[in-house]
C-alpha cells in the first residue's frame, strides 16, 4: 500500500492559476460527476505546469502544506480522491 496519497485537485471555480503545496498531485478538472480522467502531473525541477486536459496552471507553493491550495477550495479533501 502506498506511503502517502497524492494530493488531488479541482478547477471547479474556473480560475486561470492554482497554487499548490506538492510538485506531484492529480488534476480531475472539475469535481465530479464532471470530471475528466484523473491525470497525474509531476513538475519535476519545474515550479508550474499546465494540465493537459483543462489547461488550468498549476503553480508550486513551498509555503502551502502538499494537500492544500490557493484558492483553498481547489483541494480535494484525502477522503473524497480516495
């Protein structure tokens, strides 16, 4: 079973940039039922990345906790991406 569990995202308000505490996490596009297949997006040494599917930029925040977001409701709780 896995150490951790990768930090899921939304862009259900529809903003052009969400900053994030994790370089690696999952974007589902909207919350579901309309969501898009869940991709996972590694930054690598990069502090942005934009998600192939719905083009939202993902931007890495070092100060936010790795489950966390700006705009705070961008973030999937652990439970709900589980």
């Amino acid at each position: 079973m896995a150490e951790h569990v990768v930090p899921h995202f939304h862009n259900n308000p529809g903003v052009p940039v969400i900053e994030i505490g994790a370089k690696e996490f999952m974007c589902v596009g909207a919350k579901p039922p309309f969501d898009h297949p869940h991709v996972f997006i590694d930054m690598g040494d990069e502090n942005e990345a934009i998600c192939p599917y719905c083009s939202t930029l993902y931007r890495y925040d070092p100060r936010l906790n790795a489950h966390a977001a700006r705009p705070a409701e961008c973030a999937l709780p652990e439970t709900a991406a589980a």
